[in-house]
C-alpha cells in the first residue's frame, strides 16, 4: 500500500514514502548496531506514536535486547504540545541496561528530556536518543538527539504510527496534515 491509495482530504500530501522510510530505518539501525556491540540493550518505546516505527526498527537491528514502554501525555491541543508532561507507564527498573528511547517525533524537546531523564531515574546506564522525525527548528530544550530519520521543518504530520486526533495512525506513508 502506499501514497496511491485514497486518503481523507486534510492529509495535504505525502512527506515520506513507506520505501523511503524502509530504507531509513535499515539505516538507522545500522549505525546503533555499530554503537552498542557488547552492552545489554532495552528499547524504551514513547507510546503511542512510536509503535510502529519501533517495531520496524528493533527488528532490523539485529541484536539481542529488550523491550520497554513508556507513556508521557503532554496537555495541549490536538495539534500543538505544551511543556507539562506526566508519566503515565514506565518499566519497573532499568538497572545496569543501556537504554535507547524510541520515540517519533523530537518537537520542543521537553518529552525526550523527560524520558531520557526517567530512564536515568530508573537505573539506566546510560541512555541515547533515536526519534525517526527531528524538528530542531521547533526546539525550545536542549535535548540531545542521537539517531535522527528524517529533519522536517515545522509541519504537523500523520502516518506510520502517528495520529492525528487519533487518526490515521495506520497509514505505511507520513503526510502532511492541514492544521
Ligand atoms: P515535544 O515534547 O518534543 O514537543 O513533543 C514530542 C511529541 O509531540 C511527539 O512525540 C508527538 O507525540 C507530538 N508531536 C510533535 N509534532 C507532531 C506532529 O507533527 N504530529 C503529531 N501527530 N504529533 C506531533
Ligand atoms: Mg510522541
């Protein structure tokens, strides 16, 4: 299935094609596989909108880890997050684990700080950052991203896990979404 297929009106256009997104993901892998050889890996998957991202990406990695999910809800608009964040699940314990946060979509930065920090809270011993979409344009904390996909300007997307008021989470394109 791809960008051919009929879609709701508001999705302007398509910004990334399934293939184009697969190819990116191999690629990210590759580059974290190259950073972690030996350690005792976690993926911290940011619910919900990196689920399917994350669930591309572990299984391209090709080493042995372990799966954890996190989720942060941040007051705001369907369309515009704010600074307040609260945890509403987070794994037990992350003792002694290196811990890669997945997340989709690095914005202001404060929901990465928040996870990243959590994850520290928990045990982890260290933690880096992977988000497929990067908005530094957007960015109002200095929150250190490791893995970026794809460096988008300041548009609101939808697809491939992300949703828009819910929605179109289970689209294999991202597009651009009218706000
Ligand atoms: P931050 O805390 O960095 O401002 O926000 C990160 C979160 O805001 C993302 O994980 C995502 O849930 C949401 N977000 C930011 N930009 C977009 C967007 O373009 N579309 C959607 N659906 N969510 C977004
Ligand atoms: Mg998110």
């Amino acid at each position: 299935m791809t960008s051919s297929r009929t879609v709701n009106p508001h999705l302007l256009h398509t910004l990334f094609r399934a293939d184009d997104i697969d190819r990116r993901v191999r690629e990210l892998a590759e580059n974290i596989r190259n950073d972690i050889s030996e350690r005792p890996l976690t993926v911290l998957v940011v619910l919900k909108g990196a689920f399917v991202f994350a669930a591309d990406l572990v299984r391209v990695l090709g080493v042995p880890l372990k799966i954890e999910f996190i989720c942060v809800s941040s007051y705001g608009t369907a369309t515009v997050s704010s600074h307040q964040t609260e945890i509403l699940l987070e794994p037990k314990d992350l003792s002694g684990r290196f811990v890669l946060v997945v997340d989709d979509i690095c914005d202001t930065g404060y929901t990465m700080q928040c996870v990243k920090k959590r994850a520290l809270e928990l045990g982890a011993d260290s933690v880096k950052t992977c988000t497929l979409l990067d908005k530094p344009s957007r960015r109002e904390v200095d929150c250190a991203v490791d893995y970026a996909g794809f460096v988008i300007p300041d548009v609101f997307v939808a697809g491939y896990g992300i949703d828009c008021a819910g929605e179109h989470r289970e689209l294999p394109d991202i597009y651009v979404v009218e706000t």
